[in-house]
C-alpha cells in the first residue's frame, strides 16, 4: 500500500470519527429538552404494586399472567405514562415502563426482551407504546410475533409487518403530530373524538399538538376501556 493511499484512508477515517462524534453530541444535546412527569404522575411511584428498579417500572396486579410493556414516546420522561398504566393494572394487567436511553426508544427496541425473561410468570406478553414509542414498540412485535399476542399503539401507527386482528391503534381527533396518511381507516384504528396526542401521558402540553376538547382523564379512560376490550377479546 502506497503512503498516500495510506494517507488517503486516515484522512477518511478522521472525517467520518468526527462526524460521529458530532451526531452523537448532538442527539445527546437535542435529549437534553424533554417533556417531563408532572405531580400526579410522580405521586403514583409510592403505591405499594409500583416498583422502580434498574430503570424499570412494574406495576404488579394480582392473580394475573397478562403482562403489557409500554414503550414512551420521544422526549417524554417515562413516568409520565404512570396513570393510564397504574388503571390498567386495576384492570388486571402487569404493567412494565422502561426508561429509554436518552428518552429515545429506537436506541433500547430490545429491552423488551429483558422484561420478558426476568418475568417468567407471565404467560401472555402484550407490546405498547405511544407516538415514536409506538413505532418502535411495532417494529419489536414484528419482529417477536412468536412471543408477542397482541399490538396496543397509542398516537402511533402500525410499523413493519403486524397482523390487522393482533393490533389496536387508537388516536385522538384533535392529533396534529401523527401522521394520519399512515392510517388506513380499519376497525382496529379508533379515534377518540376531542382528544389529541398529549394526552396519553402526563407531561403537559406538546408543541404542535391541537388543543384537546375533552379532559386528560377522559382520555385516559376511554382509552383503558378500549385496551381492556382489546386483550379481552383476545384471550376469553
């Protein structure tokens, strides 16, 4: 190898290390402004069926082996989906949060998997997830469809290859952040009337997101109503 071809490649080298560098550096200083929990959901973590341990949250319920794992959407402090995961687990479903690195969940797809493998106990894994958490949470059951029952997808729209009847996508009408063009107007896609993208979670407004015309309780209600049909028709 000639020394300017050696030199040709060092220099080749440098140039895409640094423009490594640099991405990084600047995802890390976009992540830096995020959405963050809000008392009520910050209150919930001194239930006594909520553990917080190695960045997981588990919201246990008693006598059942349905387990939902609900991935955040991108730049939202994951306690902020506490509430809708605390009623659910009324309803009789295990409930697991992750922390995303960097509150970005295509940088942690597969946590999944170390949810699934440190609960034996569950027998029926549900995949969930709001807006790009949603995303991501599709693509993982797409690609896990042998241990994965069903899709719950929060202001999101179905990613990858998942089968119309193991899938619910519910979205609010008042919405401006999700891509609607992704929706193909099927039963399994259900638009909460009034609600917008927010207010799934518990983290205040969302900049470009429509003004909601119903409560975030109502919301949130409506939308465990519809999971808790979901998985029931499912399983029973």
């Amino acid at each position: 190898m000639s020394k300017n071809l050696k030199r040709i490649i060092l220099i080749v080298l440098s140039v895409i290390i640094v423009l490594f560098s640099v991405a990084i550096a600047g995802i890390y200083i976009y992540s830096l402004d995020y959405y963050k929990a809000d008392d009520i959901a910050n209150s919930l973590l001194n239930l006594e069926n909520i553990k917080q341990e190695d960045d997981i949250i588990s919201i246990s319920s008693d006598n059942s082996d349905i387990g939902i794992i609900f991935y955040p959407g991108a730049k939202v402090e994951y306690i902020s989906y506490l509430p809708i995961l605390e009623k659910l687990s009324q309803n009789g479903y295990n409930c697991f949060l992750p922390k995303m690195p960097l509150n970005f969940a295509f940088l942690g797809k597969n946590i999944a998997d170390n949810i699934i493998n440190d609960n034996p106990q569950i027998k029926t894994w549900y995949m969930a997830g709001h807006s790009l958490g949603g995303a991501i949470a599709s693509g993982y059951t797409a690609d896990n469809l042998d241990k994965i029952e069903g899709l719950i997808l929060l202001g999101a729209y179905i990613y990858k290859d998942v089968p119309y009847d193991k899938a619910i996508v519910i979205y609010g009408s008042n919405d401006l952040i999700l891509d609607k063009t992704k929706l193909y107007g099927r039963e399994n896609e259900i638009e909460l009337d009034g609600g917008n993208h927010a207010m799934f979670g518990n983290y205040g407004e969302q900049k470009g997101d429509g003004k909601a015309e119903i409560s975030r309780e109502e919301q949130q209600q409506k939308t465990i109503y519809l999971i808790d049909d979901f998985i029931k028709q499912n399983n029973f």
